[in-house]
C-alpha cells in the first residue's frame, strides 16, 4: 500500500490530468487541435531546455522512437479527437483502453505472458469500448472515437518501446520530444488546419491559459511528479490509483463542461475501467512476487 503522502501525491497527478481534458477542450474552441498541440510543446521545449542534453549512441534510435510515440503523434492524435467528440467524458474513457492494448503488445513483441485473469480484463476493456461506441453522445462524432482508440495504440506502442528505455529522465525525454514535436505539428497544422496570424492575435487570456495548463501542469506537474513516485514504487503498484484520472474527467465534463452521457455510455465506461482495472492489479502483483528476487 501507498504512504498517506504518496497516496496524495497520486490524487493529485490525476487531478491535474482530470483538469487538461477540460483546459485542452476549452483552448480548442479557439485553437485547432495540431497548432494547440504544437503551441503547448512550445512552452515545454522553452522552460525544458535546459534538459536538452545528449543521449548514448545506443539509446538514440529508441528516444526518437519512444518521443515520437508517446508524445508528439499521441497527443496529437488524442487532441483532434478531443476537439472533434466536443465531450470530454467519452475521450477519458476511451483513452484507458492504451492499457489493455499495451499489455496485448508486451505479449506480442516481448512474448510477455498474458494469464486468464488479464485476458479476462483485457476482453472486457474492449467490450467496453464497443458499448461506449454505440452511445449518441460518441455516435455524433465516430471519427473522435477513432481518433482517441488510435492515440492510445500509439501510446501503448511507445510505452511498450519504453523499457528499453534507460538512462533518459523523464524531463529529457519530453524536451527532446518537444524539439521534435514542434516543427512536426506546426508542418502539420499548416498542411490540415486553416492556419493565419489572427488565431494567435486574437486568442484571449483564457485560450493561452489552457495552452500554459496543457504544457506546465499535465506535462511538467504530472509527470514530474510521477517520476519522482516511480523512484519509489513500480509502475504497476502506481497504475491502479491512476485510473481516477477518467473518474475525475468524467466529474469535470458533467459538472462544468456540460456533458451528458447516456446509460451506453456509462456502462460502457464501467466495463472499460473494470477491465484496465483488472489488468493493472494483475500487473502489480508480479510487480509484487518480483519485488524479493531483486
């Protein structure tokens, strides 16, 4: 179990995760998504700069990989979706199944084992999904479901890449993927999204707002703080309490962005998080039962 201040620090990470669905949401009603993305990464390169330092030979193909990845392609994947769903509530939700998929290619790729009880979990997590599809909420933009289940792929793939990952902080890895993200989405958004000066110019307080939470508190905040809870705990022991994070986006998008799910889509969301939830326990135990033989 968690020390009370760990335990603390975790409610926290999931609340402030919880807020960037609904701070992102609010910034793209002004910004389109690649150009949100791309000025959000902006800001991490500018305040992470210092963190730009060398990587060894041997890690280099795989940073690049992995940034690509879980950063620069999965946000911009997942904020399209955000802004084509126009709820927040189907997108946390959907956005979990990168659980279950990452364990399929642990399976796959690194000929992990998948026992009957994450089996289990993982249909369930994809029955889920399915039901979540067929609500009105999610049917009124299809292609925002699409979107949201191919940035957790995404995301699933770079965190399976991830463990071979060493000898990189969890700073330098975001700055690098920012000096790769920002010429990438900023090509992008010129190529698919009407692009001028007066985006920028007439944005107000507000949008910038959401641009500096999206940068600062998800990636800075967030993930500064995991990294420092992972120094002291497996992921897997961590993974289980991270699942508020849908609970709480879902809150967020009822209470203040004025979702309104239907019952698809509520029972849909219990069978996705009761599966990813089964997963994860079953990651943490073998987390646990390897713990001794360290």
């Amino acid at each position: 179990m968690l020390p009370r201040r760990d335990l603390m620090l975790v409610l926290l990470i999931c609340l402030v995760w919880a807020g960037n669905f609904l701070a992102s949401a609010s910034a793209m009603r002004h910004f389109p998504p690649l150009l949100f993305t791309a000025l959000r990464m902006l800001v991490v390169l500018l305040v992470l700069m210092p963190w730009l330092k060398p990587v060894a030979p041997g890690m280099r193909l795989r940073l690049v990989a992995v940034a690509l990845l879980t950063n620069v392609i999965h946000f911009g994947l997942n904020f399209w979706a955000l802004r084509a769903a126009g709820d927040i509530s189907s997108n946390a939700i959907a956005l979990q199944s990168y659980i279950p998929m990452a364990a399929l290619m642990a399976w796959w790729l690194l000929g992990e084992p998948i026992r009957w009880r994450s089996g289990l979990g993982i249909a369930t997590a994809f029955l889920g999904v399915l039901v979540l599809g067929f609500d009105p909420l999610v049917l009124d933009a299809p292609f925002a479901l699409v979107l949201c289940l191919s940035s957790a792929a995404v995301l699933a793939l770079g965190m399976v890449l991830m463990r071979g990952l060493s000898g990189v902080h969890a700073f330098q890895l975001q700055a690098w993927s920012a000096l790769m993200g920002v010429p990438l989405l900023t090509l992008s958004a010129a190529a698919l999204e009407p692009l001028s000066l007066a985006l920028l110019a007439d944005a107000r307080l507000l949008d910038w707002g959401g641009v500096v939470y999206s940068a600062l508190g998800a990636s800075l905040v967030g993930h500064g703080l995991l990294y420092v809870l992972v120094q002291r705990h497996p992921v897997a022991l961590l993974s289980p309490f991270l699942l508020l994070t849908p609970v709480f986006a879902v809150a967020l998008g009822v209470l203040v962005w004025g979702d309104r799910p239907g019952p698809r889509l509520w029972v849909g969301g219990a069978l996705v998080l009761s599966g990813v939830l089964v997963v994860a326990l079953r990651g943490r135990r073998k987390a646990m039962q390897a713990a001794p033989a360290r």
